[in-house]
C-alpha cells in the first residue's frame, strides 16, 4: 500500500484509487460520491486514464448506493482548460459556482 493510501486510510476520510500512471481521491457521503483529486503522469495524458480512473469510481460509488457524483475545478489552479475538456467529455454538467470554484455534477 502507498503512503497516500495509508494515510487517507488512517484518516478515515477518503478513498483512493491507484494506477502506475495516476490516482484519484474521492469522498462518499449518503447518495453523493465527491471527486477530490485526479492526477495522471503528464507523458501518460491523453491515453483514456482518467476515464478509466472516472469509471472505477463510479462503480464504487454506485456499489454503495450512490446517486450523484460531483467534482470541482478551482478557477485559480493553472492549467485548467484541458480538465474542462475532461470533465464535459465524461458526461459532467455545471452544478454551481462558489468562491472561484466550479461544481459540475452527473447522475450515475
Ligand atoms: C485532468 C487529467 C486527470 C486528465 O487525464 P487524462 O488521462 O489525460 O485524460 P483522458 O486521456 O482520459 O481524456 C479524457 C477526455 O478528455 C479529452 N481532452 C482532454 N484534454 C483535452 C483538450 N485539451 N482538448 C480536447 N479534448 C481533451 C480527451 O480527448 C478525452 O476524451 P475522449 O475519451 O473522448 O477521447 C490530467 O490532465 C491531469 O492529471 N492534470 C493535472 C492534474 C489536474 O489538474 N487534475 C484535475 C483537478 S483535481
């Protein structure tokens, strides 16, 4: 097991989902399943791993009964276009802004 992963298991608040090139960090609460992070290797982009990652979760989440599942973007991190183009391309649909974030949300 990975230190992240020892340590998000400690702290009892998230779950992890890891691949060689990249991992993503995700909340369940009741019907609603939270994306916290995604992260894959830049020389692995654009090969499908984040909807792989995205797939992964989903079916977790809906395993655990799960309705909704919600990610954000931080209009202040750099480079955020492409994650646009991820996060609409995997079927996620803006939910809400609040305080330089957007929220986008997808039913599962
Ligand atoms: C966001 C991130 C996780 C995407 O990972 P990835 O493995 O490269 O994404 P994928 O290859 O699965 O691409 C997903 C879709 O988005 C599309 N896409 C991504 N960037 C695009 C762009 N600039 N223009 C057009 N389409 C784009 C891809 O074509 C793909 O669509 P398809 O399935 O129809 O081909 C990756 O870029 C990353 O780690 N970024 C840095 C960390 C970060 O910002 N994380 C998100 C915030 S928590």
């Amino acid at each position: 097991m990975s230190l992240l992963k020892e340590y998000l298991k400690e702290r009892g608040v998230k779950e992890i989902i890891e691949y060689p090139h990249g991992f993503v960090t995700y909340a369940i609460q009741d019907k609603l399943c939270y994306i916290e992070d995604m992260y894959v290797l830049p020389s692995e982009r654009g090969n499908g791993w984040s909807t792989r990652l995205a797939d992964e979760v989903c079916a977790d989440a809906k395993n655990k009964g799960c309705e909704l599942i919600s990610c954000s973007i931080d209009l202040n991190a750099k480079d955020n276009t492409s994650n646009f183009y991820t996060i609409y391309q995997y079927g996620f649909r803006p939910h809400r802004a609040h305080n330089n974030e957007i929220y986008f949300i997808k039913e599962l």
